[in-house]
C-alpha cells in the first residue's frame, strides 16, 4: 500500500517539476487562499522553470502574478520594480494585455491614475482582439475603474456594462464587477445601492475562498458605514480587515485597517494604534511607510 502511494507522490512531483504551468496553477491557489509566502515560493519555481524550458508566455504569466501578491501587501514600489520589461521575444495579443493590465494596476495604486487609465485603454484595446471573454471582462473592470477614479462616472458605468457580458458566470469577476458598482453607485448619490453592491462582493468572494477580494473589498464596505453616520460598523469593518492581514502575514495591510478603525471611532481607539506601533515595530517598517488606511487596489 506505501509503495504505490509513494510512486505517485513522486510521479506527481515529476510532473510539476517538469510542467511550470502546474506551478504557476499552484501559486495562484495559495495567494487565492492567502497563503502568500508559499504562493511566492512556488510562482517563483513557476517563472524559473519556465525560463528553463523557453516558455516566455509562462514565465511573463507567473511573474505578473508575484506582481499581483505586492500589490495585496500594498508594497507598491516592489511591484513596480518587479514588474519585466515586455519581452522582444514573440508572446500572444493575449500576454500583451495582461502585462498593460498589470501595469495599470500597480500606476492605479500608486495614485497615477491618468497612466492607470492610459494602460487599462491600451489592454483592453489588445483584449478585444481575443477571444477570451475573462480578459476582456478584466481589462473593463480596471478601466473602468480607471475612469472612475479620474472622475469619469458615466464612461466607467459604459465599461462596466460590456464587462458584465464578458464575465461568463465567473465569481471573482462578478464580485469585482460589484466593487465597481458600488463606487459607481456611491458617486451617484444612491448609498443603499452602493451598500448592496458591496455586500454581494463581498458574498461572492467570501464563497471563492479568494482573501485578496475580501481585503480589497471590506474598505469600501466601512467607507460607507463611516458616510452614514454607522461608525461602530466602520470599526468592525476594518477591525476585520487587520485579523484577516495579520493572520496571513500582510503588516501594512493591518496597520492601516488599524489606524482607519482607531480614526472612525474613540473607542478602542488608544488601543489600536498601540497595536499598529507594535506590527510596526515587529515587521521594521517606519511610519512613513503606512500612511493612514485607504482602499487596496482593485483585483
């Protein structure tokens, strides 16, 4: 009975050590479940094994996704330093949106927004060239997004409109095609809709078992409690949010949750900044490093 569960341990060990895709497919399930330093090691593994084997569409895929696990710590400049130069090597219309995507992702977290939205055009230009619906979906959302933060509601309700054609019934795209919903709903003057929107997000990324989407999401949920006077709903929210940061090893992410909650509310508040000081302290960043709470980048 050992030896031939042990043969297919190994025979499972062989065929990922010699399939990058079946790395990279490994590493985005553990940053899915939060798990974010197993998810490095293995994209890493991912990227190297593709470069071994000359798979240039690969190895720029698993890269995007280390990309992708910076911008959920909110390690800006580490996403951006990490994000490769585009290969001259041939690589899919395809690999060439996601990489805009990315790229817009990380100018859209770092407040760059004009350069964000010039990106998520260029990728979601290259995805229309495709056929892969999801990618499109993707690109829309973030353009939209785009649009939204640079104060163009109606061009974003337009993008948001053709994503949702484009989602094909996939949670995670359904869920941040809410997010932008609900931003969208917030800006219109309708805080009920807005409030809806966010929890069916939130509903529909809690049943992925995707943590980055929950981290992404709750901000927007305590934003709104804080609008509507609901400051003790603020506070929980964001108190969920720094758990959730802190038990999967995302300090900035929990120091800002922290500081937003001690700022939406008094109570607890000395508490929690002394709490926040301490990740501070245990995880060496300095103050400047975590500035007062603000909403993650979108997925």
């Amino acid at each position: 009975m050992i030896r031939p569960l042990l043969a297919a341990l190994l025979l499972t060990a062989s065929s990922m050590a010699a399939s990058p895709a079946a790395w990279l497919r490994a590493g985005r399930s553990e940053a899915r479940e939060g798990s974010w330093s197993k998810a490095e090691e293995l994209l890493v593994r991912a990227e190297s094994e593709a470069r071994l084997l000359d798979d240039p569409s690969l190895q720029l895929a698993a890269r995007l996704s280390r990309v992708n696990l910076r911008l959920v710590a909110l390690e800006i400049d580490s996403a951006s330093a990490l994000v490769p130069t585009l290969p001259r090597r041939w690589l899919s219309t395809a690999d060439t949106a996601n990489w805009l995507l990315t790229r817009s992702r990380v100018a859209l977290a770092g407040d760059q927004t004009r350069e964000g939205l010039r990106l998520a055009d260029s990728a979601l230009a290259l995805s229309l060239r495709t056929k892969e619906t999801p990618l499109r979906a993707s690109a829309a959302i973030v353009a939209g997004r785009a649009r939204w933060m640079n104060g163009d509601a109606r061009g974003a309700a337009k993008l948001l409109k053709k994503a949702r054609r484009w989602t094909d019934d996939e949670i995670q795209l359904e869920a941040a095609a809410l997010q932008l919903e609900s931003h969208l709903q917030q800006t219109s003057g309708s805080p009920e809709k807005s409030l809806r929107a966010i929890r069916q997000s939130l509903d529909l990324w809690r049943s992925a078992g995707d943590v980055a989407g929950v981290l992404a999401a709750l901000p927007q949920r305590a934003t709104l409690a804080l609008s509507s006077g609901d400051s003790s709903t603020a506070r929980e929210t964001w108190d969920a949010l720094a758990e959730i940061a802190r038990g999967t090893g995302l300090p900035l992410q929990a120091i800002r949750a922290l500081e937003a909650s001690a700022k939406a509310s008094p109570d607890g508040a000395a508490e929690r900044l002394r709490l926040a000081n301490q990740i501070r302290q245990e995880s060496g960043l300095s103050i400047d490093t975590a500035p007062l709470a603000g909403e993650p980048s979108p997925p």
